[in-house]
C-alpha cells in the first residue's frame, strides 16, 4: 500500500470506529456484520486476547441475524419497512429461511406468514412472489418452490437504508444486464459458427 492509501485507509477506520461510537454496544456487533455480508466479506471466527486484533466471527450460511430467534414476524417486519408487496415477500422469505428454518417455500407459506405479522393481505401473493423472482430476490427451488437468493439476503440486510437496498438492487440489475449481454454474445457466436459449417453444402 501506498502513503496515500495508509492514509485513506486510517481515515475510513476513524469514520467507521466514531460512527459505532455512536451506536449501543448491544447494536454494533449487528452492525458490523450487515456491512460484512453486503459487501460479501467474511472473517475468521477467533476468540480475542490482550495481545490479539479483535475480529468478527465468520458469517453463516444462517445469515447475520440468525443467532437471535426471539425477534417475532410482526417486529422484523416493523424492523426492516419494506415499502412494497415484492419487498415485503422478500423479507418473509428470508425470515422463513432464517428463523424458521424453511429455505424452500410456496406462495402458500409466504402468505400464512404475512398473516402472522399482521401485515395487510396481499391482493396477489402469487403475482408478488412472481415479480420478487422476476426481480432476482427470489430463485427457484427444487420441486417448484422458491428460495431466497444471495442478492435477497443483502437486500433484506440492507434494510431499512433504503439507499444501501438500493444499491444492491442496482448490482441485481447490473450483473443480470452482463448476463444476458453475454448470453447474446454467445448465441450470436454459435449462430456464426452455423453459418460457417454450411456455407459449403448445396
């Protein structure tokens, strides 16, 4: 690293260390793993000494609030403010996958969760569902349910910024734009290579 990167970097550490500062100790922990799983970090579980750097255990596939299962649907809904169907079908389905234990679900069970938490009905949970998958916040599932993807988990952790959701929405559109642009590639390549093999038979 450069001088200047030192710099940059002492600078940063000093945002981050007076923005928790402000926060309940209770809090920072949580914190600091919603920042870990957005930008897709992970660390080394390691018990801290005198003599040792602090550090982060190692995020879970349970994702970075599933140590605590007391919270109920009502309150993690209240918690996170998803402010449309297809937000609040993606938080259900990470709550589903994380505190009951449930990564592959049916429209069925999507609904009979939002009515636990007291959440308005859905006009068409189907259609929600439906375009929450269209979106990339939800992936097929064997035997025709759906689970939560990667892009939903950092969605759902990014809430209730709704800057920081809209970022990772931005990277869904992003990446899913490269893919199709590379699967065009790909299929005019092939179409060439068709072209080429009969342009020699009459």
């Amino acid at each position: 690293m450069t001088e200047g990167d030192h710099a940059l970097t002492a600078e940063i550490l000093q945002q981050i260390i007076t923005a928790l500062s402000r926060a309940e100790p209770s809090t920072r922990l949580k914190l600091l793993q919603t920042a870990a799983t957005f930008f897709e970090l992970k660390f080394s579980s390691a018990h801290t000494s005198s003599s040792s750097v602090p550090s982060m255990p190692e995020q879970s596939n349970q994702g970075a609030f599933s140590e605590d299962r007391s919270i109920s649907p009502k309150d993690f809904l209240h918690d996170k403010s998803p402010q449309t169907d297809i937000e609040r079908v993606t938080c259900l389905a990470y709550y589903l996958t994380h505190y009951r234990a449930t990564p592959h679900f049916k429209t069925l069970d999507i609904s009979k969760l939002n009515t636990e938490a007291a959440q308005i009905k859905f006009s068409n949970a189907a259609w929600s569902v439906e375009n929450a998958a269209k979106k990339g916040l939800l992936v097929p599932a064997p035997q025709g349910h759906k689970q939560i993807s990667s892009f939903g988990e950092r969605f759902v952790l990014a809430l209730p910024n709704r800057d920081a959701a809209k970022a990772v929405l931005a990277n869904v559109r992003k990446k899913r734009k490269a893919k199709k642009l590379g699967n065009a590639q790909d299929q005019d390549a092939m179409n060439n290579e068709d072209t080429d093999d009969t342009s020699g038979i009459t």
